[in-house]
C-alpha cells in the first residue's frame, strides 16, 4: 500500500493548527505540525477572512516545512453554534435477486437517512450510520453479505449553517487549499480522545476551547448527539481580568496558574496582578479568584448538560464525562464537572497515534489530531494492537462536501 498523505486542519477561536500525517502499513503517523494565532475567528465562526487566510497559510506552512512536503487537500474542522444534530432512521429493499446486501444497498438506505426537513440555509455534514437493521434483526454494524431482504439504517445526522461552512471554505480556497472533506470539531475531538468502551458504555465529550464548547454524547459505539455551545475559555479570562482589574494577558496568566483552585483549599494562596496602567499590584487571593471563575464554568457547565438533558432519551446510559480542549486544563474543573454531571469526569488528550511528540499529546490538539485521524477513516478504536478501521465513512464525508457544491 502506498502511504498516503492526510492534513487536518483545525481553525479554531485562539489557534489555527494543521496536522500533516502519514497513513503507511504500520498506521497513521504524524509527520508536520503548525500552529498560529486565529485572529479572524469568533466563537468558532470567521468573523475576518483576511486574518483568518493569515493563520491557515502559516499554520500550513510550519507544518508543510517540518514535514517536507507540500500540502494540498485538508480536512477541516468545523463548529459554532448553527451546528445541530438529529437521528433519523430509514429503509429500503434490498435490490439483488440474490437477496444479499451489498455495498450499493448499504449507500442507497444511508442516503434515504439523509432525507430530512432542512431549511434553505443549512446543509448536511454528516450522516453516520449508528447500526443497522436486516429483516428486522437490530444491531447490525456491517451489513454487507449479509441475507435480507429489508434493510434498515439509523443515522446520527449533523447539519450546519451553509453561509458560515462556505465562509470557513472561502478562507481554506483563499490559503491555496482545497478541503478534502469537513468534519464537525466535536466529532474529530471524539475520534482523538475518546476509547471504544467508553463510545460503548456512553460518555459525554466537551471540547472546551476558546470560544466554543463542543459536545458529542456517544452510546452503544456511536454519536447520538453533537452540539456546539458559543462559550468557552475566553470568557474566564474576560471575567478575570474585570474582577481583577487587570489586563488581558495577565488574567490569562493566573487563569492557568490558579483557575478554579481546590474549593476549601487549606492554603489560601495570595498572588500579586498587574493593575491596568501596568504602574503598580494589588494583591488577590485565590478564594477570591474563585469567586470569579467557578459560577462561570459551572455556567458553561451547566449550558452543555442542559442541551444534552434536552436531546437525549431519558434512559440513555451515560458513565463517564471526558473534557478536553484547552478549557479542560484549567485547575480545579475536574470536581465542578463531577458535581454538575453527577459522572466520573477524566481529562483526555490525544494519545493514539504515532509520531506524537509531549508537545502535542495535549487536550488543545484533540481537534487537530482527531481530524487527522477522522480523515484517515480511522474511528480510534483499536483491536489487538492494530488500529481498525473504518473506510467507508471517508467515502461518506467525501460524498458529503460533493453535497455542498450541489
Ligand atoms: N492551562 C490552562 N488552564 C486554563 N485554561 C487554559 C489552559 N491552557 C489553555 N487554556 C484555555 O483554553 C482556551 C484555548 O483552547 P483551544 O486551543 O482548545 O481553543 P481553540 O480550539 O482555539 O478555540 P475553539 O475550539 O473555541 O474554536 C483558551 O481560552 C485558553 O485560555
Ligand atoms: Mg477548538
């Protein structure tokens, strides 16, 4: 097998980040990474092409020189809040005298899925078939060869504001890029952190970034509900650098260092800011930056469970909550998610790749790294040691972005 090249790229709200990987017979192995400042970006929306051009041509270009080669296709990532997500089910018969389901009869009834009620201006990302359903037998993954004469599909279906994917496509065209296929952020954050029990089990992801969190609620092995939220870490270091009276660049600083703290903390730590005119300090104490950090996070906390409350089947099973994004590293966020959710909550960062290096196995780069990954058809399950993988949905995002220009 020749290798084959796989971009992500990840156009975030505070960084812009291509991830070039290679997909050779021992796996998928990262080969260049880039990073640059989004400056053109709004709560997970372009809000400036030029500056947002700006940060995909630099991103590109760091990770094209540390790998060596040119970029021309990437898979884009894309969130804000006009992402939403349905499930849809759908059947059709299948079509060889044979009665044996084929690859055309598994495409025909995912297609039908994707029949939904869709307003002028939104457009169907993904539709990710959840299981399969052979003369009424349920929970089939893999139907092809299998005996049948109905087959049945139940999709998880996510769609997006065309206006806001076409501006994100402007800008990737105007970089000199084409995409290769666009993969909602939650979805690619999935694929990079989440493990295959988990999927099983149910779990909720939130990617807290800089202006958004995205949310994917996964059960029995697939997405059930993807959403983004338009708030994020940013909104911290506003509300600190108000409450605190200093600027920007300092309430950011002591967002990372103090955060949310230990609650009760025995050691009521006292640390000097900056005031704005940068001529003198004031001293703080951390219950104090406390007082400004925790009602926010349980806030965008609070937000995330009340859209998945609203969305999901009362019964579904959840067992655990995983954050990442940069907003999961905030101290102290652990014990506030456990206590909104009611669920063991785990900080997870990509880790199941090759050619990661310390620097980018962080929770900052689950979306890059996911994308990556989502590109490759590779779900991130893994199966005695040998990742496994899932071809078909490569061909669905493709088919998918050939919607779009429809
Ligand atoms: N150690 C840390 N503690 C607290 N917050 C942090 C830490 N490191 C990064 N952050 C915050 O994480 C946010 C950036 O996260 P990330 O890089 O995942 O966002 P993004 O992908 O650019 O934005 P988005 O996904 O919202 O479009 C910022 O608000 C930053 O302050
Ligand atoms: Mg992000």
């Amino acid at each position: 097998m020749k290798p084959e090249t796989v971009c992500g790229l990840d156009i975030g709200t505070t960084k812009t980040c291509a991830v070039v990987a290679v997909d050779g017979p021992n796996g998928l192995e990262i080969v260049g990474v880039g990073e640059a400042p989004s400056l053109g970006m709004r709560k997970g929306v372009v809000v400036d092409l030029d500056e947002t051009i700006k940060s995909i041509e630099a991103a590109t270009e760091k990770a094209e020189r540390m790998a060596g080669m040119h970029v021309a296709d990437v898979f884009v990532g894309i969130t804000g809040d006009h992402i939403r997500s349905t499930n849809n089910r759908a059947v059709v018969a299948v079509s060889g005298e044979d009665r044996e389901v084929s690859s055309t009869d598994v495409r025909r009834v995912v297609d039908a899925s994707k029949i939904i009620n869709l307003p002028a201006d939104r457009q169907i990302i993904h539709a990710l078939p959840r299981y399969f359903t052979v003369d009424g037998q349920e929970g089939v993954d893999d139907p092809v060869g299998m005996a049948g004469g109905r087959l049945e599909v139940d999709t998880h279906i996510i769609t997006g504001g065309s206006s806001f994917i076409t501006n994100v496509l402007k800008c990737v065209h105007r970089a000199g890029l084409e995409a290769a296929g666009l993969v909602v952020e939650p979805l690619a954050s999935s694929t990079a952190t989440l493990m295959p029990e988990e999927k099983q089990v149910g779990v909720v992801l939130l990617d807290i970034g800089g202006g958004t969190t995205d949310i994917a609620v996964y059960s029995l092995g697939s997405a059930i509900y993807t959403a983004t939220i338009p708030v994020g870490g940013n909104i911290l270091t506003n509300d600190i650098s108000l409450g605190l009276k200093t600027t920007l660049a300092e309430a950011e600083e002591v967002k990372k260092r103090l955060g949310a703290g230990i609650p009760n903390d025995v050691t009521e730590e006292a640390f000097a800011v900056r005031t704005l005119d940068g001529r003198s300090t004031k001293e703080h104490t951390a219950s104090q930056l406390r007082a400004i950090v925790v009602p926010r996070v349980l806030e965008t906390l609070r937000m995330a469970k009340q859209k998945i409350v609203d969305n999901v089947p009362r019964d579904l099973v959840l067992g655990e909550v995983v954050l990442t994004g940069g907003g999961a590293l905030l101290p102290g966020i652990g014990p506030i998610a456990e206590d909104v959710f009611g669920l063991p909550v785990r900080v997870g960062a990509p880790n199941t790749i090759g050619g990661l290096t310390d620097a980018m196995a962080q929770p900052q780069y689950a979306t890059a790294i996911g994308l990556v990954m989502f590109g490759a058809g590779d779900d991130g399950a893994e199966t005695n040691g040998r990742r496994r993988r899932n071809g078909s949905v490569l061909g669905w995002i493709k088919k998918s972005l050939a919607d779009l220009w429809n």
